[in-house]
C-alpha cells in the first residue's frame, strides 16, 4: 500500500470531503459516463451475477457504502428484487446529487450522512452490501471491510470494487495520451484546462492527497485474511474492456459509435476474462472485486 504515515486520520478524511464536496459532486457523473434507468439497472444486475457466481436473488435490505452520486444504489433501487436500499456516503455534496439523480430516476433509496469506517447501522442487518472505490479514500480500509461483516446477515453477501495500482495507472496513461488528446486540445482552444489538470491543481490545495492508499490485488486478500467471511476471494476484471469502456464514456452522445463500442466491451471482456487471463498479470487488470459472504 502507498504511505501515509504523515498525514493524519483527520486530515486525509477532511480533504476527502473538501473534494467531494465541493469539487467532485456536480461533475463525477459527467467524468466517469455514469448513467441511470432501467437498462443500466439490467446492465448492473449481469455484471453482479458475473462478479457473485449467481445470480443476485431476492434481497430484504441492501447498502451502498460510499454511495456518492447513486450509480449503484439508485440504479438497484429500481428492480423488484431489492425491497429496501439504503446508502451512505461521507460527503453532504455528493448525497445531494445522488437524491437528484434517485428523483430524475422516479425511485428512492435511504440515504445516510455517515463515515465507511464507522457505520451508524445495528450489527447483522443487511442482506447484501456493495462498496464501490472506497478503499483508496479512506485512513483504515480494513475497517470499512470489518464494517462489511458486521453489518451482514449470516449468509449475507457483499461485492467491494477496488481499482488496482498498476491497472489505474496504465489506464489513465492510455486515456489521456490517445483520445484524450483530441479532448485537451478542444478545451485548450476554449481557454479552458482538460479536466485531469483542474483536479491535480485543485487536489494539491489540500491537506492531503484524495487517494491515499493504492493496492496491489495480493494485498487485498492479505486484509481479508485477518477477518472471519465464511467465503472470500479476490477476482480482477477489465483489461483490454476497460480501455474501451472509458473510450466508450467519451464518445457516449454518439450513437453509432456507442452502439459499436458497447458490443466490442462485451466481447473484449470475454476476452479478458478467458485467454488473457492466462497472459496478462493480474496487476494489469484495472479493477479488483472483492466478493465476501459472512
């Protein structure tokens, strides 16, 4: 993991809301091509039936810890599968917008003011948790992790996204020197800076970095190791895919190009999954999920 042994628990914590707050919660949707509806509430469900092993079944009550602007809690919120869902999030400014987005949507979900480390719910009360790129935010991942299984139900299931060290790196490399390219002139043309410049300069006016901790997938299985889940593994997804995919976020208002590169995603996740698997390091994977069951 990185160090950051010099900053302290508050100040890490107090930067990340800062951010969020007032940097990240108008535009992190916009950023990453987040979508809400009913296709990417039925895109959601095949990926967790991947990430799972199974398929999600029917859940009494659900939680999205680090919910942010709703992507996973507003889009579940809309299946008849889930009764009760619930998220939570350190950042005032990013809950903000997840309501709007739960409105625009026509649903609801409960939402919660609350730190990942310490969560304000009664032990054993959820059916399913997700927990989508918290990790790197916070002083303590591990306790977000041992939150994970105190709130699970015997049974319960949880699904923990974490992007990897060297897979982030090397996506964002490839992003911004190919079509990335074409983006930072525009904006140069403007007067204005690519986005990536704006939030490096606006990140290095706080106390502390927003990411404080990176991991290596291996390093994940060695926390888990140390907390009682009746089940748990580490599995990375998204090499040649996620290239794709963020390609696919640019140019998402072009309908023809989104058609074509949504299909080539699938079957470059297929890909990614099966041969390379075998070729391309683990570390070179974009994202690791982890799946627990209590």
């Amino acid at each position: 993991m990185s160090e950051k042994s010099h900053y302290t628990d508050k100040e890490i914590t107090e930067s990340n809301i800062v951010f969020h707050d007032e940097f990240d919660a108008e535009i992190y949707d916009w950023k990453w091509g987040k979508e809400y509806g009913s296709d990417e509430m039925k895109r959601m469900l095949e990926e967790y039936r991947i990430y799972l092993g199974e398929e999600l079944g029917r859940v009494e009550r659900y939680l999205d810890i680090g919910c942010g602007t709703g992507t996973a809690v507003v889009n579940l919120s809309l299946t008849d599968r889930i009764e009760e869902a619930h998220g939570s999030d350190i950042s005032v400014g990013m809950l903000r917008t997840c309501r709007k987005n739960a409105q625009k949507a026509h649903t609801r979900a409960i939402l919660t003011q609350s730190d990942a480390q310490s969560l304000p719910y009664r032990d054993e009360s959820f059916d399913f948790i997700t927990c989508h790129a918290i990790l790197h935010h916070v002083p303590h991942p591990e306790q977000v992790l041992r939150e994970v299984h105190r709130l699970l139900k015997p049974g319960g299931r949880a699904l923990i996204f974490e992007p990897t060290r060297y897979g982030t790196e090397l996506v964002f490399k490839v992003m911004r020197y190919t079509w990335g390219v074409p983006y930072a002139i525009r904006e140069r043309i403007r007067g204005k800076k690519p986005i990536w410049v704006v939030e490096e300069e606006y990140v290095s006016t706080l106390d502390s970095p927003v990411d404080v901790t990176t991991f290596y997938p291996k390093e994940l299985r060695d926390i888990l190791g140390d907390i009682p889940f009746s089940e748990a593994r580490v599995t990375t997804y998204g090499f040649l895919s996620n290239f794709t995919k963020f390609f696919a976020h640019a140019f998402r208002n072009i309908r023809p190009i989104r058609w074509t590169t949504d299909l080539l995603v699938r079957l470059l996740f297929r890909l990614d999954q099966g041969l390379l698997k075998h070729l391309v390091p683990e570390t070179l994977y974009f994202q690791a999920v982890i799946f627990v069951k209590k």
